[in-house]
C-alpha cells in the first residue's frame, strides 16, 4: 500500500510517498535525478542497514557516500564539511544529487549541503525516522546547530522527492518512535482536532508500529505540513505554527546538551508548557491541558521540563530563538484543540507562571 501526497510550490512542487518497501524502488527516485552522479549520505546506524538496499535502488548512476557520525551533537558545521569534501574529491558538478539516508540530523544536514554546493543542487530525502516522515523530511527547512541555538545556521531549500518508507520504521527503538510521535500530536493540535481524538483512540496501534495505523499518521502529518508550506513557504505568517512546543523545546535541547533529549522530546514536554501558557490566558480550559498531558504520556513521552535548567537560563534560551522577532519573543499558542496561533503580545506574568510551575525559580 502506498500514499502519495504533492507539496505545491509550482516548478518546484514534488512528491512524498509513504508506504512499506519504497527506499527498494527504481522507479521513485529516477523521476527526480537530473544528472549521473548521485552522492548517498548517511550515518554510522543507517547505513548499515538500508544503504546496500539504495545502492541497488539506484544502480547505473555514479554512486559516492559519505557516512556521518551519528547524533544531534555531530550536527555541526564540522560535520557538513565532510560532505563538502566527498563532493568536492570526487568532483562532482552541478547537475549531481544528494540522497539523504536517515533521520532528521542527516536530512537536515543533506538538505544544507546541497542548498550550499555550487550556489544549489538536488537533493532527495529518505526519512528513516517517524519524526523525519512526519515533519523534517517536508519543507524544505535545513541547517545545522550552534553551540548557543539550535538549527541557527541554515537555508530553505526544498528536496525534489521524499520518501517515508514504513518498513524503516521495524528498527527505529521506542524512545525515537515516541519522539517522532509528538509532532503527529503536534498537527492535531495546531490544525485538526479530529485527527487528535483518532490519536487518543489509536496510540496502542502506532506504539505497537501497527502499519496501517502508521500510513494514516504519517499520511494526514504529511498533508497538514504540505498545505501549511504551499501557503507559507519562508515562515512570514502560517508556517509559524508547525513551531508549536518548538520554543520552549529547543530551548530544552540546547540547555541540557544536545542529544541528551531527543527533539520530540523537548517538543512534547514544550507543548505541555504552551498549553499550560495558553489555559493562563483563558484561551482552553484546564480540562484541556489534562487532555493534552495525558495524550504526551500515553505516547511516553516527557510532559515536564527539566528542572536542571532554572527560569533564567531557560528565558536566556529562549531570547536567542530563531522565531524570536526585532520587537521580542514569538510564541506558538493554542486558541481551542485544533487552533493554533502566533503570539507576540502575551502575557509576560502568565510566562514567568508557566516557568515557576516547571522550573526552578533562580540559578543559584
């Protein structure tokens, strides 16, 4: 069974196909290479398992790779370097492609490494992790990490095919599942309040990788975002709220290390605090919050902040987040389940509140 789903952006529209078995099939990937020479990129726990299925995939074309360290820590400039290098030894020109093998630290370094190569080449995107399918993997959006934010250094550059093949899905461990499941949470949240009730009916089937249950997931995740894009593809108005949990979460990731919370993680536990945010000014209901909290934890995911990082360092990592504008800081809240919206004039108290209940109040 296979779904596909467009993204248009006119001449620069493309597919995303979901469904088991694809990473084997030909006839999904030459559609969308222009030239002969394809560079497979990947990481130390990917390309063991599924590169050799690719390399067949995509025999007859001047095949290079290049095999990155696993993790968001290696998500660095340093490491796009060494994709820079493979390209540039092996000389290859501008009508080459990129093929992304992996999560989203390999997707969105990929993504980087042709939006930089030669001014912009082609690039394909083979998402082996929920949360890559459901939502790095679609977009456009790639970069690297700096040290003092996440995901600061990058350029919008969008893949010209993606492909979630389910069947990757069988060796992802339960923590990443869980974490690809908190940005399907996030799209019934922001944009489809049905669709998060079928999650609360539905999440023993997705934790137990049920496929069925999972091209569905993936399937409406994938056309909310696409729809979302199309209409807002640099992030000006509507595509700021994909970024619901986002601050608050990245703020978490950056604080504790990164790697040491995944990314889904810092979004669920962010989510909590938006909605907490968002029932202190009087917008859902504490009933809401309950909902929202108990619909995190039965996906097993984090529905707390850290307490390691105290209100000070948290509000200093928020300042530094990219969403953040010229006149302050930019919020993702929630008007109802199902209705999100961009908040810049919230209320500060209520935030500081939001913080006090999670964090500890001081650095000392």
């Amino acid at each position: 069974m296979k779904k596909t789903l467009h993204l248009e952006l006119g001449e620069r529209s493309y597919p995303i196909h979901i469904g088991a078995g694809l990473i084997s099939q030909p006839d999904l990937y030459q559609p969308h290479i222009r030239g002969r020479q394809v560079m497979l990129v990947s990481n130390e726990t990917v390309a063991p398992l599924y590169l050799e299925t690719v390399r067949e995939a995509l025999s007859g074309y001047q095949l290079e790779q290049v095999i990155l360290p696993d993790g968001e820590k290696f998500k660095t400039l340093d490491t796009l370097n060494l994709i820079f290098d493979a390209l540039l030894e092996k000389r290859f020109n501008r009508t080459c492609c990129l093929v992304a093998l992996g999560g989203g630290v390999v997707g969105d370094m990929t993504g980087f490494a042709a939006a930089s190569y030669q001014r912009g080449v082609d690039y394909i995107q083979l998402a082996t992790t929920l949360l890559a399918q459901v939502d790095s993997s679609v977009g456009g959006k790639t970069g690297v990490n700096h040290i003092l934010g996440k995901n600061m250094i990058g350029a919008f550059h969008q893949p010209r095919c993606v492909l979630a093949d389910t069947d990757t899905l069988d060796t992802l461990d339960d923590r990443q599942l869980s974490a690809g499941i908190a940005e399907v949470i996030k799209y019934g949240l922001i944009e489809d309040a049905g669709f998060l009730t079928w999650l609360e009916k539905n999440m023993a089937r997705l934790l137990a990788r049920e496929t069925p249950a999972l091209i569905h997931a993936i399937e409406r995740s994938c056309q909310c975002k696409a729809d979302i894009v199309a209409a807002d593809e640099h992030e000006h108005g509507r595509r700021a709220l994909l970024n619901l949990g986002h601050t608050f979460g990245h703020a978490i990731e950056t604080g504790m290390g990164y790697g040491n919370w995944l990314h889904g993680e810092g979004v669920a536990a962010g989510m909590a605090m938006a909605a907490d945010l968002s029932a202190r000014h009087g917008w859902i209901s504490r009933i809401d919050v309950d909902r929202i909290r108990n619909l995190l934890a039965a996906a097993r995911l984090p529905v707390d902040a850290p307490p390691e990082i105290s209100r000070e360092q948290f509000m200093d990592l928020m300042a530094v987040d990219k969403k953040s504008l010229d006149d302050g800081l930019r919020l993702i809240l929630l008007e109802a389940i199902g209705r999100a919206k961009v908040c810049s004039n919230f209320n500060t108290g209520f935030l500081y509140q939001t913080l006090e209940h999670e964090l500890l109040p001081t650095d000392s």
